[in-house]
C-alpha cells in the first residue's frame, strides 16, 4: 500500500493511473478509523481498480468553538485498518498545504447547507464542500463512497457532483452500527460509560419512528413528540438540537412521511454532540 503525503504526488499517481486505464475510487475520512469507514472502502474496492482512501481533519468544517483540535487521531491504526480492508493508497494531505497562505476560493452549496446541521454549525458545510472539491481534483476518482450516517452532508456533495460536473459515480454506502444499535462515529471515543449506555436513546427514537410508521402514523409531529419522550427516557439529561422529518434530495420539511422522507437527529448526550438517521418508508 501507498502513502502519499503532498497534493504534488497524489496528483502524479492520479494522472499516472488515469493513463493506465485504472479506475480510481475515493473514500475521503477524517481518519481515527472504525468499520463504518472500513465498509466504504470494502465497497470502493468493488467498484474500482485501486481505492485512495483519504485521511485529512479539515480545519474549514470546524467552528472555532469546536473539537478540531481534540478530534481523536491514530494515523498509525487507520493505516492498517486501510491495508486490511482493500485500500491501495493513503492520501495525508498537510493542512498548511490544503489551505496554503492566501487560499479564498470556496465551494457553497447554497440551499442545502441551511437546514439541520447548517442551522447548528454555519458555515460546517462550506468547509466540507471545498475540501471535497479540492480531494476530487487532486484525486480524480471515477467513484466515491460516502455514509448514509452523514445523511445531509451526502446530499450535499450529490449536489455538488452534479453541479460541478464531476464525472464520478456516487455512492451513499449504510450506517454501519454497534451491535446495540448506536451509529459507529469517531466522536463515540468521547462518551464516558454511562453517556455511552445512554447514547442508545437515538437509534430507540428512531425505531420508534420507524415502527410508527409500519403501524400507521405518519404525522410528522405525533411521531417527534414520541420521539422526545423515548430520548428522554433513555437519556434524562439529553438536549435535542433537532429531530426532522425531510425530503431525501430536497431536504425539504415534511410534516407527513411519505416515501423517501428521512427522520434525522442531532442530540447531545452529557455533552456529546450524536447524530443518527433513518429513512421511515
Ligand atoms: P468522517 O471520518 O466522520 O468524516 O467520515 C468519513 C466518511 O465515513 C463519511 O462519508 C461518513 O458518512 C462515513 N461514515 C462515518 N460513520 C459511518 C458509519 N457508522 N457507517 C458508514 N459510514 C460512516
């Protein structure tokens, strides 16, 4: 397996695969790997010749009151873990070379980064946006693969690829989950035991939801009230930054569940931030 650590020589691989005939398929993480990441790279892999998996905490999709500087990184453990899945080559950019001195240019998807997590954190999707951008240029995958467990953010990037003109074949692989049911996030590593019991209430609010549904309600309202109560159940002290009810492509509200709609949620469980989703039909 490669590691590639300047834009300079990833580009020279890049053009050199492309001449080749190979098919490259990205999968762009922030790195402190778990099997979420690992099945996007299993499912890279099946889609393509060689599969650059990408390790960069992006400084642009933080706020300055956020975890950049604490996010957990292993670099040495994600590089294994990408061995042992599939991956071909590990690109580790440098942040003072991703955003050299006078970097200004920035990607906006405008409609879709204002609802949800954008109402939360302004300005998060910019950041993650760019950066994309920025790993499809210097990659340039014939395929990517994303998680449905940042539901809104692969909406976001769908956009973005057509909107650009990407010629890349997108892919929004399923939230792989711990066997209680809770959603696999690097962020996890902050729940302390009695956080990590109770951080179950999401993945409960959202069968909840689902079930619901199955048993006829489709009232957006009636099922976020249950919703509230189940997560409060689970978890006392929890504070919910939202639960929503929206149009997968359009990520518009939809106070009924029809087919496509996805219930979406952002909670703080003793203090750490959790987002899951499911689709409800
Ligand atoms: P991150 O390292 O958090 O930026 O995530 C990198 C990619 O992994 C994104 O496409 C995420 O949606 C995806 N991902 C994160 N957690 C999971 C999970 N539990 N299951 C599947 N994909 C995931």
């Amino acid at each position: 397996m490669k590691i590639i650590r300047t834009i300079k020589e990833m580009q020279k691989e890049s053009r050199r695969l492309v001449a080749a005939g190979k098919r490259i398929g990205l999968v762009p993480t922030m790195g402190f790997l778990h099997d979420g990441h690992l099945s996007l790279i299993a499912r890279a892999r099946r889609e393509a010749d060689v599969v650059v998996t990408t390790i960069f905490v992006n400084p642009a999709q933080f706020a300055p009151h956020e975890d950049f500087a604490k996010y957990p990184r292993d670099e040495k453990g994600d590089i294994r873990k990408i061995a042992r899945a599939g991956g071909t080559i590990v690109f580790i950019p440098k942040a003072n070379a991703m955003y050299a001195d006078g970097f200004q240019t920035y990607v906006n998807v405008e409609e879709l980064s204002k609802p949800l997590e954008g109402t939360v954190r302004p300005g998060h999707f910019v950041g993650v946006a760019t950066v994309v951008a920025k790993l499809f240029n210097i990659t340039r995958p014939d395929v990517v693969v994303f998680g449905q467990k940042d539901f809104q953010q692969a909406t976001i990037l769908r956009r973005m690829t057509l909107d650009l003109d990407y010629p890349i074949k997108y892919i929004v692989a399923p939230t792989v989950r711990e066997r209680d049911g809770l959603a696999m996030s690097s962020r996890n590593k902050y729940l302390d035991s009695t956080a990590r019991r109770e951080a179950v209430a999401l993945i409960r609010a959202l069968r909840t939801a689902k079930a619901m549904v199955r048993s006829g309600t489709v009232n957006s309202r009636t099922i976020q009230k249950e919703m509230r109560a189940v997560i409060k159940g689970t978890c006392p002290t929890a504070n919910i930054d939202y639960i929503a009810f929206t149009d997968t492509a359009t990520l518009s509200a939809s106070p009924r569940v029809t087919k496509g709609v996805v219930c979406s949620l952002a909670v703080r469980v003793h203090g750490v931030r959790l987002i899951d989703n499911m689709k409800l039909l």
